[in-house]
C-alpha cells in the first residue's frame, strides 16, 4: 500500500487543491468487485492527517444508500439529492471542525470531540456568522436558528451517534445554514462512490436508476455545493471524484458524445485487477491467524494448513478446464472472474459448500469432521487423497456450481420482454432485455439468445454472434467501428443494432470497454475479457457447459421442436443420453453454420470452432459411456456403472435416430 499512499500524499490531494487544475474532472475507474471503494476508504482513513492540513473535507456518497431511501420517498430526483447531500456535507465539516482521530483503523476513522478553548466566545462567533447567512437565505431568525448551533454542539459534545441522529432529523434548509457556517477556508470534495451498480435493464431501458446515475454524473459540480449557497454567491472551494466501474465510464463518454457533449472528465486514474490467486492465499493466511483450532499450532501445522487449504481450492478451481480444450494455467482461472474478488469469493464458497454435501451424501466424508466445527480437520480430509478421488469423479459437476446455485438448471442472465408502446395498451410492442431474477450463475450463455424474434439463417449466423465478437476483441483492442467493419469482412455479418449488444456483452463481462483520449477527443475501445476469452477457448468445449445452455440458446425451432428434457434430479441416466442428443444437435448446427459462407463470406480457419468442440464433446462422451476409463480408473469399473453406460449408449443412439427421423420428413436431410 506504500505507492497508493505516496500517491494519494503526493499526487492526489496536491491536484485537489490545485486552483488552475479543471475541477471536477477526476475518476477512479477500475472492474468490479475489484476493490475501488475499499481502497477509496482506506486512503481515505490512511491519510487523514494529510486531507486536515491541506484543509480538505472528503464527503463520500454512496449511491446505493441514496438510492434505498430514495426508493421509499416520493420527491424528485433533486430533491433527494440536496437531502442526501446536505446530510453526508454537514457531517463531514461538523466532524472536521469539532472532532480529532483517533485510534482509526485502515478502514473506518474513529472521532474523539474537541472541545474549543473558549466554547462560549466560540458559539457566538459561530452564531452571529450563522444568523448573518440566515438573513441572506430568506429565513427569519429567531427560535429555530438560536437554538440550531447550541443543539449541534450539545449532541456532538455527546457522541459521534447523537451528532448523527441531529442531523438527520434537520430538514435540509438548516442543513445547509450549518454547512455555510462550518466550510469555512476548507476544500470540500465529494466522492461519488457506487456509481456502477447497474442491472442489464438499466443500460438497455434508460431506467431511472440509469437516469439518476446520468444525472449525478453530468452535474457534480453543481452537486458538490447547495444550490441555495451557490445563488447568493457564498461557496467554498470544492472539487469532487467520481468512482465507476471502466465499462460504466466507456459507455457514459460514447453516450455524451453521441450528443455531441463533453462527460468533463480529464484523468482517470484506472485501478488495476488484484490477482485472484494471490487474494485468495492472503485471506487464507489471514483465516490460519484467526481460527482458535490453527493458530494455537506451530508455523509448521499452520503452514500445513494453508498449503492444504489452498490445494483444495487450486484443484477445483482447474478442474473446469480438465480435459476441455487446451490447458488452462492455475493463475488464469483465477482471472477467469476479471479481478472480481467479491465473485471469486462467493463461487470458491459454493464449491466447499457443495463438496461437502456431496462428500457427506457419498460417505466419503466422516460427519464429524463436519460436524465438529473444526476447520482444520475438514480441510486436512478434503485435501486428503479421498477428497482428490471424490474432485476427479465429480469434476464435471463444478461447472454446474459455476453456472447456477438456486432452481434445477441454468437460467440465461436476461430476458426479453414485451410490451405496449402505450400506458393504455394500444399502439406497437416493443421489446426490452430485462436482467432475469432467476440467474444465479456467475457467467452467462456464450451462445446468441438474446434475439428469440430474429429469423434464423445461414446468412445471419446468429448462434454465433456474441462468440465472434469475442473472437475478433481478443485479437486486440478495437473500436465499435472497425469491429462492425471486422464482423462484416470476417464474417459476413451485419448485426442488427451491434450497440445493444456490445453493451450487453459488457454487462456480462464478456467484453471490456478501455479509454484513449488525445487532446480532447477521445476513444473507446474493446477487448475480451478472461472471462470472454477462457468461455470460447475452453469452456465451449466443455460438455457440463454445453448441456446446460443448450436448453436456453438462440437455435432454429425445426431443430428441436421435438425434444423433450428433465432435470438431472428426476433421472441422471435418462439426463446423460439426453445430454448426447442435445450435444449431437447442437453439433449439427454448428458444423453447419461454419460451412456454409454469410453474405458470400467463408469464416476464416483461425476463428473456426466446430472441429476442436467436436473433439472435445467426443472425449467426454467416452469417458461417459467406457466405465474405468481415464480419468475416472477404477471408481467407474463397476458392475452397475457399465451397465449405467450400456443403457445411456443405446438410449442416446435411439433419441438420435428419432431427431434426424424427424429432420428428414421436414426436409432438412435427405431421406
């Protein structure tokens, strides 16, 4: 943290109080879950010493909070807005005035109040200031603003809670008469924090949270000041910085300039990817520190414990990539959630959860190394050569925890919805991409699906519209221009409205967005993500993958109008020949998109797909269907388990035979 903090001393809070700087032109940009707030806050806390005697207040908003109690009131955007702020401006100048820090950790800042030397003679000054600037606003003086500094003193000289408390239950308009009083020679900065806590229907629906975010965005200036004090000419110095997602900052440039105006933005200062593998260990390391049954024992049991508990964590993490396409290094699949530690997090707990349950059920695990609440014991056996046999056996089924927690199968992360371009029903229909609730995976279908309503063609190839521009973004950075330009060379495609879905695709984290400006011009530019990359390199060629958004992608109706599918619960065997079926359809049309030219246009050999997929499908239905094989060896080689897979060939061979019976009365294969 040394650099952030030299930079924080020296870059940061120099530019804040520079007067020929632009004001207002400053961003903190960086992926989600990437940890822009947390380090915000910890810069802030670090560094509070520094922020007082460059006498520079920092207010942080926090959308998310702004808008929770917007969502239960009933006034406008603005009025909301000089609500919220005028709370979060009033506390921060009160606690800087009456307040020193004390005992902060690197995250929170702790207040101890500051009794002035001369209260009374203090309070008077303060007073006479206060009814001075009450006049100038339109109030009358009397028992309201008498009585408003004596009770703000008395409730902080309390504590940091009553002080709170008193604020908020101030209207805005005394809020406002305390900030005046209290900004004194300070620069107040406001951090607009949580601005990227978008869902997929506010970039496609112009929603109102999507709006309130715009609208922050484009008057943070007016914002950073009430508007009250600014009309009588009374404002401080203020500068504020505004903390979004990178593709939240793309999108908001391309849209301003779209209408030919300037975001305001001159630096951003982008926040690299922490690495996932190295912020794993630390929490591990740091869990050896504080579980009672570990850090009682030697550095040699501890470190037994880490390196057991990272084995555990490696292991699974590559287990999705075993055997499908090429091989897919330990620090990559860690990156396959871009940076996104919150993510990370939630899938590597799902995965101990879920191997737990199954080690249970299976008898592989004793329940009282479970049950005993003794962490250390539970990590030592599922580390153990039972736990790698049981990850081996089961290794195709971490892909299911990666696609979906809750309900029996995978849901697309959207939807479309339609509905009437009038309040009172009449007029056309118009189509949305809504967020749908029941995803609960942490990646998306790499396959088309987001236009159900578009008529599939050879010429259209739209199965293969999302992976093709994935394809052409991991050749490098590109513009939407040359993209557009690239689809339509490469492919022969020409999409239908190509900015929907780029922003759809950056909504998934299939896609990035990066910023180059030169001069005052700027550009956007696309690359795939880890994420975007390992789902086409890899993950597409995972059957676990394939036949679970098989049943929720973009494929002509002709070709599986009669198909019928169960969740794997009501009967695995019946899931598994299936899976087959639905494999050898999914392979069908693939084999046939990539054959046949768009508009005239062969894909070109790099980008083809359909052989490596072929291949990959193939060795996993071997694996399915020859038990003992590897890599499952012995665990599979029983009597019961070659009979499983007897019934699985012949079934899978009868669905096949009934499809393409089905394909050669419509016409689709000779007969």
């Amino acid at each position: 943290m040394a650099s952030a903090n030299h930079w924080f001393v020296q870059h940061l809070i120099p530019r804040l109080r520079a007067g020929g700087n632009p004001r207002h032109s400053l961003a903190v940009i960086g992926a989600p879950g990437s940890g822009k707030s947390t380090l915000t806050k910890y810069l802030i806390s670090e560094n509070s010493d520094a922020l007082r005697k460059s006498k520079i207040v920092v207010s942080r908003f926090e959308f998310l909070k702004f808008w929770k109690e917007w969502r239960s009131d009933t006034s406008s955007l603005d009025t909301a807005l000089a609500n919220y702020l005028s709370f979060i401006h009033a506390r921060d100048l009160i606690l800087d005035h009456f307040f020193d820090f004390k005992d902060g950790d690197k995250f929170e800042l702790k207040f101890q109040f500051r009794r002035p030397k001369d209260c009374e003679a203090h309070l008077a000054m303060l007073q006479r200031e206060l009814d001075s600037l009450a006049s100038l606003l339109g109030h009358k003086t009397g028992p309201v603003t008498d009585f408003l500094l004596t009770e703000t003193f008395a409730a902080a000289s309390n504590s940091n809670k009553s002080l709170m408390e008193w604020l908020r239950n101030l209207p805005t308009s005394m809020r406002i008469l305390l900030i005046g009083v209290f900004w004194e020679t300070n620069c107040l900065v406001t951090v607009f924090d949580g601005l990227d806590s978008l869902r997929i229907e506010d970039a496609f629906q112009k929603t109102k949270e999507w709006d309130a975010i715009v609208h922050i965005i484009s008057n943070r200036q007016s914002l950073s000041a009430p508007t009250d004090l600014r009309r009588i000419g009374k404002t401080e110095e203020s500068n504020s910085i505004v903390v979004m997602r990178s593709n939240t900052a793309a999108f908001l440039e391309y849209e301003f300039a779209k209408r030919s105006e300037q975001l305001g933005i001159q630096q951003y200062y982008e926040l690299g990817n922490l690495h996932g593998l190295a912020a794993i260990l630390s929490v591990v390391e740091r869990a050896a520190e504080l579980l009672p049954e570990v850090r009682v024992q030697s550095a040699e049991v501890k470190a037994k414990f880490v390196y057991d508990f990272m084995r555990v964590i490696q292991r699974t993490m590559i287990a999705i990539w075993r055997g499908h396409g090429p091989y897919a290094k330990g620090r990559t699949v860690y990156e396959f959630f871009d940076g996104n530690l919150r993510e990370l997090f939630g899938f590597i707990e799902r995965v101990f959860v879920w191997t737990v349950r199954q080690m249970l059920s299976s008898d592989m695990l004793e329940s009282d190394d479970y049950w005993s609440s003794n962490a250390h014991a539970l990590i030592k056996r599922l580390a153990s050569d039972r736990g790698t046999a049981f990850l081996t056996r089961k290794s195709y089924r971490i892909v299911e925890v990666l696609l979906f927690d809750d309900g029996l199968w995978f849901e697309n992360s959207a939807g479309i919805v339609t509905t009437k371009g009038h309040l009172l029903g009449s007029g056309p229909a118009e189509r949305h991409v809504v967020a749908n609730s029941t995803f609960s995976g942490h990646v998306d279908n790499v396959f088309n699906y987001i236009d159900r309503e578009r008529k599939a063609s050879v010429d259209g190839h739209a199965l293969l519209e999302k992976i093709r521009i994935i394809q052409i973004c991991s050749d490098k950075s590109i513009s939407e221009e040359d993209l557009e330009r690239r689809l339509q060379e490469d492919f022969g495609y020409q999409p239908s409205d190509l900015p929907s879905l780029l922003r759809f695709l950056l909504k998934t984290n299939f896609i990035e967005a990066h910023i180059s400006r030169a001069d005052m011009t700027f550009s956007v530019y696309l690359s795939a993500t880890t994420r975007g990359r390992l789902c086409v390199s890899s993950l597409l060629k995972n059957l676990s993958y394939l036949e679970h958004v098989f049943h929720k992608t973009l494929l002509p109706e002709v070709l599986i109008e009669k198909i019928e599918d169960d969740p794997r619960d009501s009967n695995s065997l019946l899931w598994a020949a299936r899976s087959i079926r639905n494999a050898f359809i999914l392979l069908c049309y693939f084999n046939h998109i990539e054959k046949n030219p768009a508009s005239g246009v062969v894909v070109p050999q790099r980008y083809r797909l359909y052989e490596s997929v072929q291949s990959s499908i193939v060795k996993s239905l071997e694996r399915m269907t020859r038990p003992g094989a590897s890599p499952q060896g012995a665990l599979e080689s029983s009597k019961q388990a070659q009979n499983d897979a007897s019934w699985i060939c012949s079934t899978a061979v009868e669905e096949i035979r009934n499809i393409t019976g089905h394909w050669k009365k419509r016409g689709l294969l000779p007969a």
